[in-house]
C-alpha cells in the first residue's frame, strides 16, 4: 500500500473504512446536548490520520436520532460534526466525507419520524457514499463501530465489520446491549481496528 493518497489512486480504486461516531471516535456520554462535551478517544484522532497517511478513505456514517426524539434541532447534528472535523485536524487528521441519518420512526418530530433505508444497520449511507464517490473501492469495504448494528451494517454491505469495545461495544460482547453479533473482528479501540484494517489492505496489496 502507497503512503501516498495519489499514488493509491493511480494504483486502482480506493479502500474505504465507514467509521461509526459516538463511542468510536468520540467518547460516549448519550445524547449529547453542549457541542463542547464532544471529545475524542484516545488515539483516534492518530488512527483517523494513519488511513489518511496510506490512501484508505475515512468516511463518517452515525445514526443520530436526537433531531427526531426532539432533544435538539438538526442544526446541533451539524454543530457536533463540525466539532469532531476540528478535534481531528488539531491533531492533522481529517474525514472525507460525513453522513448521518437523523431518523427515527418511533420520533417524536414529525420532519424526521419515519422509516427510512439510512439508518443503520440499513445500508443507505453506504450506499451515497459509494455513489458520491467513484474513486471509493465497493470490493474493498470495512465498517467500524461500537453496536451490534455497525456489524449488520458491514454484513448488509458486503463489508467486513470491526466491533470496538469502546462505547457500548463491551456490552454488545457481553449481551448486555442490542443482540449478539460476529464480527471479522474484535478491536480493543479505533486504534487496534485501523491497524488491523491496514494489515488486510497491505496483505491483499502484495498478493
């Protein structure tokens, strides 16, 4: 794999790693309601910046039903977002894209209360991503988050689906949260996952 964005693009399409939010990247508080309580893992901002440093697209995908249940409005989704894009660039990392589905069906707020086919584990998010980007490599997927339906996300997209016991991923193991689920692998934290992802993408590179 080239440490190079650019030169991994010439080499053929781009790898690409869907990162949950809370309690992947950020710590994990429930629903956040100051923009400044949003603070990032330890380390992740460096594992952010080591898919960046070898040409594996860093795209957000979170499930953010606070707009629905009507704790805030969606202007607050963009706020935590804009707040978690400029925790990593401090540390010289960055996202190359953000998606989040503000849905609930069971909402409170009208403008958001539905069913809809973004909202994980459903792959409608992936699925505009890889439509938006045709550099993004289909074939060449990892989804990586702290739930039982990141896991079904990867599963429902033909990914592989990394489970972080950060966040809620300890309960999640323990069957204490959601419903048991296999994932490709089991990561103490977003940093064990990227290095883990990196050795699969170097590992099919020298084939």
């Amino acid at each position: 794999m080239s440490d190079s964005k650019s030169e991994s693009k010439l080499e053929g399409k781009q790898p690409v790693v869907f990162l949950d939010r809370d309690g992947t990247l950020n710590v994990e508080i429930g629903y956040i309601r100051k923009v400044e309580d949003l603070n990032l893992i330890e380390g992740a901002a460096k594992a952010v910046k080591k898919l960046n440093d070898n040409g594996v697209a860093a795209v957000l995908v979170t499930n953010q039903t606070g707009a629905a249940r009507g704790y805030y409005p969606e202007s607050h989704i963009h706020a935590l977002n804009e707040r978690l894009l400029m925790l990593l660039k401090k540390e010289g990392a960055f996202l190359d894209d953000v998606y989040y589905c503000p849905h609930l069906e069971e909402g409170t707020v009208e403008e958001f209360s539905f069913a809809c086919d973004c909202r994980k584990p459903e792959r409608g998010m992936v699925d505009k991503a890889l439509g938006d980007h045709p550099e993004y490599d289909p074939s060449c997927t990892f989804v990586v988050g702290d739930k039982a339906t990141d896991v079904e996300l990867a599963k429902n997209c033909g990914a592989r689906g990394i489970l972080v016991k950060t966040g809620y991923g300890e309960a999640v193991l323990k069957g204490e949260y959601q419903n048991p689920v296999q994932a490709d692998y089991e990561a103490g934290s977003i940093v064990e996952a990227v290095d883990w992802i990196l050795a699969q993408i170097n590992s099919v590179a020298k084939r």
